[in-house]
C-alpha cells in the first residue's frame, strides 16, 4: 500500500514538473511567432533633434582595473558635441582602480572633457545605490548607462539619442556583442545563451508593445522617466529589471534596437559565470515577488500581463529542471513505455519541453548568422547541457528569492579578454567559490550510473539524453573546481564587432 501511495505521488510530482517545463516551452515557442511575426517593423526615430540634447553618460565601477581605462577611452570618443557629454565615472573601487581611475579623469579633462569622478566609501545600495548617486548631479536630459567591460561604438548616440523625440519614449536598450565570442567553449556558448535573449526576446517583446526590460547597460534613459518611476531601487538584485517595469507600468514606452550593437567581454571563468546567473535569477525572482501582484492590479490587457507573468516567472524553470534531475530516476527504472504513452505524453513533452529550446536559439543563430548559422548550431549540444549544468545553481538562486536569503551583489571579474592569446588565469580578481561544485558533481556521476542503467536495460532512445545531464553536471563542476575552460575552434574567428586595441 505505501509503495503504491508512493508511485501516484511521485507519478504527481514527474508530471506537474514535465507540464510545468512544457508550459515554458510553449511560451518560448510564442516568443518565436511574436519575433517572426514583427522582426521587421522599422525601427524608425519619430524626428530628429535639431539641437542635440545634452546627455550624462553614468560608469559605474567597482574594482575594473583591467577594463577601466578602455572603458574610459572609448566614452570620451564618442561622437558627440563634448559640450553636450557629461561623463560620470561612479566609482566605488577598493583597489588600485581608484588610482587608475583617477588618473585618467585627470587627462580627460586636460583635454577639455567634461568628466565628474565620484568615489564612495559605503558602497550603499551597490550598483543601484551609486547610479542613484550620480543621479543628483547629472546635467543630462538622458542618462546612458555602460558597465565597465562595454565598449560602446563611436555612433552610439548619434544612433539613438532621436529615438527620444518622441516624447513617450523613456527608455532604449541595444543589443550587446561579445568582444571574447571565440575564446573558449565556455564563452562561445554563453554567447549563443545572450544572442537568444537579446535578439528574440526582447525585438518580439519590444515589436509587439509586450513589457522588456533594460539589460542594466548599453542603454539609454529618459531622465524624468527615471524620477516617475521611482528611481534606482536596491531592495532586489536586478535593478535594471525592477526599474523597467516601475517605469512602463507608469506609462513609459521603450524601444530595443537590434541593429545598434554595444560590444562587452564575456566571462571566461565558470565560477564567474555561475555567479553572474546566480546573481540575474536571484534577482528576477525577487523582482517578480515583488512587482508581480501590481502588474495583475493594474489596467494592463489581459495578453500583456500573461506575458509579464511569464516573463518574470521565467528562471523557475531552473527549479523545475533541477527537481526533474531527482525525478527523473524511477521513470527510466519503471515498467517498458507502451506505444499509447509514448504518442500521448512523452512525444507532446518533448516537441514542448525540450525541442522548443533547440528551436529558440537555432532562429536566434539563424537570423544572426545567415551564411554560417549551420556551423554555430555545432554547439547546439554543448549549450543545452552547459543549460542542464547550471540548473542546480540557478535553481539555488530561485530557492534564496523564494525564502528571502540576503545576499550581497557579488560582481562579475573582468579580465579585459579581446583575444584568445591573453592569459587571465594569473589575474588579481579571482570569483567566488563554493561548496556547490560538490553537488554538481555528485549529480553527475549519478547520470554516469543513469546512463549506464539505460544501456543495460537496453533503453536507448534515453541515452543522448542521459549522456547531456552527465556531461552538462561534469562540466560545470570540473571546471569549477579547477578553472579551467577548454578552448574550442570551428575555424577562424567572426566575432560580429571589431574593436581596436
């Protein structure tokens, strides 16, 4: 009797996990149609200033000691009327970067560039705490924002700023590149990841009027859309998110230009990179709890709040994915699959849950590499289980949003990498390390066993499968503990965006 209670409850919980998982891949499947549908409306500015308006570019830093200068560099060489530039350097540095920093303020403004350098000692509010600083002595009408590992091109504002003619308008996001695309596997993956995002999701949610979010820099903002919304708030770990979504529930449209590309480096070290997931789930699940009961109060239609829902319920899926990694065991070990489950739920769950993810980035690489998109998709396999790898930790940050576990803003290091041949192993910063590399691979050598048992039992549909779970979970714990990316090459490299030294 209890074995029995104990196969319907886990027969529950397999089930409720596979339709949540496929209710997600439903979604991404919508935001396909939604970006094929609007991909190309134009993106038009209404007018065009006759008089440049003035704009503050805000810098914030903490720490950057490799990329502060190239940042600095190619902000002071926009090309803008310089009595029209602000430039706010935010730095809340604990380093030799003040220093650094310093300097360089100090010959841009011997160049006559109007440069302020602001230094805090509390680091309140983080990020948020110091863009809200710069906030009260910003001389601009619009505030762009650059994190210090952007390299934003000389025609960034002229590009964007007309977009601001329009009144309506408080906020405009373009799209990131990748300086490193080509330097490890690692970074070559995490590109495909980002190219997903920033080009499906945000041009179809941006095209069909659907709430986006600023990615937090490459942007630019209305400084009084700022103020309405209710400023730089630091109570989640994603700002930008919170910010976004004040803004448009105020009444603010955004704009996302996918053709004007703002190139930034990668993260080349696996604990760096988990951090930074770690850092965005946690903080868009806090931000859900946070804003989500006010978008379902306001007078938004009703397609436009199953999106945001959608949208901000997202990272879920990592706990889903992770929960499905400890379900999954019983299915595999249960009676042989007829013909009649195989047609009704397993074949619908994977057209759903699973094919829907390979659909999603093969239309993102298709768009964004007509002539090689066959190539990138090599790396199909690589990126769904790097995405398996992650779900333990993503699914960690999802567990802290959930039951209200304070963490600090842990940044992201910055090696300033352009170029396959720069070391960064022997680099000062180093990113956080913790006990969870452990558990990752403690769950890889249980798909190691998995895999086995599937093979034995002769059930050998599951093994590619399988193998993704082991390999992904192996990956991301080696590398972890060991910080070490293996370099990968299809050929020569074709990052989309060039940037001189």
């Amino acid at each position: 009797m209890q074995g029995s209670v104990g196969s319907i409850f886990w027969t529950f919980c397999y089930l409720s996990v596979l339709l949540g998982l496929s209710a997600y891949g439903i979604h991404r499947y919508f935001i396909i149609y939604l970006f094929l549908k609007h991909r190309h409306r134009p993106m038009q500015p209404a007018a065009r200033f006759g008089e440049l308006p003035k704009v503050t570019m805000q810098l914030p830093v903490f720490n950057e000691m490799y990329v502060v200068e190239r940042l600095l560099k190619s902000v002071a060489d926009l090309d803008y009327p310089k009595d029209k530039l602000q430039i706010q350097v935010l730095d809340d540095s604990t380093d030799e970067t003040r220093e650094l920093t310093a300097r360089c303020v100090r010959e841009l403004q011997e160049r006559g560039i109007n440069v302020e350098l602001t230094h805090r000692t509390d680091r309140c509010g983080f990020k948020a705490g110091a863009l809200e600083a710069g906030l009260a002595t910003a001389e601009g009408e619009f505030i762009g924002i650059l994190d210090a590992d952007f390299v934003p091109p000389r025609d960034f504002l002229q590009r964007t700023i007309h977009h601001f003619t329009d009144p309506q308008i408080g906020m405009l996001q373009t799209r990131w590149g990748h300086l490193n695309r080509r330097y490890s596997l690692l970074t070559r993956v995490q590109a495909m990841f980002l190219d997903g995002h920033l080009l499906l999701e945000q041009t179809a949610r941006s095209r069909s009027g659907r709430f986006f979010n600023f990615n937090g820099t490459a942007g630019l903002w209305r400084k009084s859309c700022i103020e309405q919304a209710g400023g730089w708030q630091h109570d989640t770990l994603t700002e930008d998110l919170d910010l976004s979504y004040r803004a448009q529930l105020a009444g603010w449209k955004f704009v996302f230009l996918p053709d004007v590309i703002t190139p930034a480096e990668l993260p080349v070290d696996m604990n760096g990179f988990k951090s930074q997931q770690h850092r965005w789930t946690k903080g868009s699940i806090q931000t859900c709890k946070k804003l989500l009961p006010t978008v379902w109060r306001s007078k938004l239609p009703l397609p436009i709040k199953v999106e945001a829902t959608a949208h901000l319920t997202s990272n879920f899926a990592y706990l889903l994915l992770a929960s499905l990694c400890v379900l999954l065991h019983p299915s595999s070990g249960g009676p042989q699959q007829g013909w009649l489950r195989t047609l009704l739920l397993d074949v619908p769950i994977f057209i759903t849950a699973s094919l829907s993810v390979a659909v999603f980035y093969i239309c993102a690489q298709r768009e964004l590499h007509p002539r090689t998109w066959m190539k990138e998709l090599l790396l199909l396999p690589a990126m769904l289980a790097l995405g398996v790898g992650l779900s333990i930790n993503n699914a960690r940050a999802v567990l802290e949003a959930i039951f209200n576990h304070e963490t600090d803003f842990t940044r992201t290091p910055k090696y300033g990498i352009e170029r396959k041949s720069q070391p960064w192993r022997s680099c000062k910063y180093k990113p956080m390390k913790t006990l969870l590399p452990i558990a990752e691979l403690g769950f890889a050598f249980y798909f190691t066993y998995f895999l086995w048992y599937a093979i034995d039992h002769r059930q050998y549909l599951s093994v590619p499968f399988l193998a993704m779970f082991q390999l992904g979970f192996f990956y991301v714990a080696l590398s972890s503990f060991s910080r070490w990316t293996p370099r990968f090459s299809l050929g020569p490299a074709r990052d989309e965006v060039t940037i001189a030294a």
